[in-house]
C-alpha cells in the first residue's frame, strides 16, 4: 500500500527550512536520493571520489575528524567541489553540547560553518544545542544553512527510541526553519522535514561493531527520503558502479512512493 505523503511540491514551496526546496530541486534535478558517506581519512581520496560520482549524489557526507589531512582550507576546497557538481556538504559531527560549546565547536578550528551545509545534531542536551548552532550563524548565512537532528540509529542496541525520539521531534517543530529534517529508521516527525536514512548495504547485513544494514528499496519502504550509504560503496572494488545502482533504486524506489 502506497501511503498518501503529501507531494514534493508541497515540501518545495512550503518549507521554512530554505535548503529543504534546495536539496529537493537537486534530487528532482540530478535524479538521485543518494548522500555517499565519504568516510575516507585522507583529502585526496575524496576530492577523486567528488570526481567520479559528483554527478550520481545529492549530499557528500563526511566526518572531517577522520580526516588526517583536514583543515579550514580543505574544508573550503569541498565547498567547492559541492558547487561544481550540484551537491550538499554534510559534516556528520554529531553536535551533542550544551549551546555555548557547540557555537565554538562549530565556528572553532575547522571553520565547519564555513563549509558544511548541514551538521548533525543530538538532542541529548535538549533544544539549547540548536539554538547554540543557530547563534554561531551570521544573520545573512541562516538560510544556507541547516541541521538534522539525529532521531534513531541504525546501531544495535541504540537508545535513541521511544520518548527520547519524540523529544528530538519536539526540538525540530521549534526551529522548523533550521531544521531540515532528522537521522532516522522510520518515517518519524512532520511531513514537512527530510528522512535522512543511514544502515544501507547492497550486500551486507551488518558490521562486527553494531551496524545494522537493509536493502535501499527497504530503507524507501521504512520511510527514507535520502539514503546514506557508506562503505558499501567506498570499500567496493568499482565505487563508481556501485554509486550507480544505489541511485538508480534507491531513487526509483522514493519516486514510487511519492514522498
Ligand atoms: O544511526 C546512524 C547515524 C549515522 S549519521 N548510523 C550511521 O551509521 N550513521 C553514519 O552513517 C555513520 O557515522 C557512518 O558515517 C555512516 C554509515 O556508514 P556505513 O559504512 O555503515 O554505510
């Protein structure tokens, strides 16, 4: 049974969140829901992976602490590369501070506000964290950027379930304008943000540490609208094909649904 989502359109003309109608226009655009998780630890790797498959994704996802080689500067060279090939920048930090750590944290070292899009956020701290975020921002950079708040995990054993859940879907409606949608493994929260879905694999069902893996048409299926997918891809022997048929299903499978 195909559920009655409200039609993208509506997401692109009413969401106060303003890279929602961008991301959107990119997937529509490129025809593609895939954010690789570009997990790499040197620069290198990912300035040749934004090469190969800038043109099959519609976010490049990173954790920029893994990075042996990172700085402000190379963080400036991804921002670029997202320019050249239609793309979002997430920087997978998972936020969890109170306000005023964060604020640092995300403008700090790195200049992560410079070049990243999108963070991801925890509510363990409660709303503070956002607002944190939000005050690091200069007024005019507001609606370039955003946040997904992290709802449920993909891991075993994962506390993020039950009330604390609700309690993230409750910090969202309170910034829906730097909101753009959650980190989940369902269809959680209003229809008017984002399901970013991580925990995909074509060919595996988990890792030795906790991670657990489902088919894209599955991750589609439990509510998915973007499908973040990792070392099923960076650790293939031909990454680019790979890239490919996550998009073509994963993306046939979002279109079918209507969401
Ligand atoms: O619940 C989560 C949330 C995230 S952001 N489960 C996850 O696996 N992630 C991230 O997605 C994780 O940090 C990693 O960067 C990526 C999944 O990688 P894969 O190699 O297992 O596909």
């Amino acid at each position: 049974k195909i559920p009655n989502y409200p039609m993208q359109a509506d997401r692109l003309t009413n969401s106060e969140c303003k890279l929602i109608p961008k991301l959107l226009s990119i997937m529509k655009s490129k025809q593609t829901n895939l954010c690789l998780s570009a997990d790499y630890t040197s620069f290198e790797a990912i300035e040749k992976i934004c090469h190969q498959v800038g043109n099959y994704i519609c976010a490049l996802k990173v954790h920029h602490d893994i990075i042996e080689d990172f700085s402000a500067e190379k963080g400036l060279m991804l921002k670029e590369l997202s320019e050249k090939y239609q793309f979002l920048v997430v920087e997978d930090r998972k936020f969890a501070d109170i306000g005023n750590t964060v604020k640092e944290q995300y403008a700090g070292k790195f200049k992560v506000s410079d070049w990243a899009d999108i963070v991801t956020v925890h509510g363990i701290a409660g709303s503070g964290t956002v607002e944190g975020l939000k005050t690091a921002l200069p007024e005019e950079m507001l609606q370039e950027r955003a946040v997904l708040l992290i709802a449920e995990m993909s891991s075993d054993g994962s506390l993020a379930v039950g009330d604390y859940s609700k309690g993230v879907l409750e910090i969202a409606e309170k910034f829906p304008d730097f909101v753009m949608g959650f980190v989940c493994q369902s269809r959680i929260g209003s229809d008017k943000f984002l399901r970013w879905m991580p925990g995909i694999h074509l060919a595996a069902e988990g890792d030795s540490l906790g991670q657990k893996y489902k088919l894209p048409e599955a991750a589609v299926a439990q509510g998915a609208d973007i499908l973040i997918v990792g070392r099923c891809i960076i650790n293939a022997d031909d990454p680019v094909a790979v890239v490919k048929e996550c998009q073509k299903r994963g993306y046939a499978a979002w279109d079918a649904f209507g969401y």
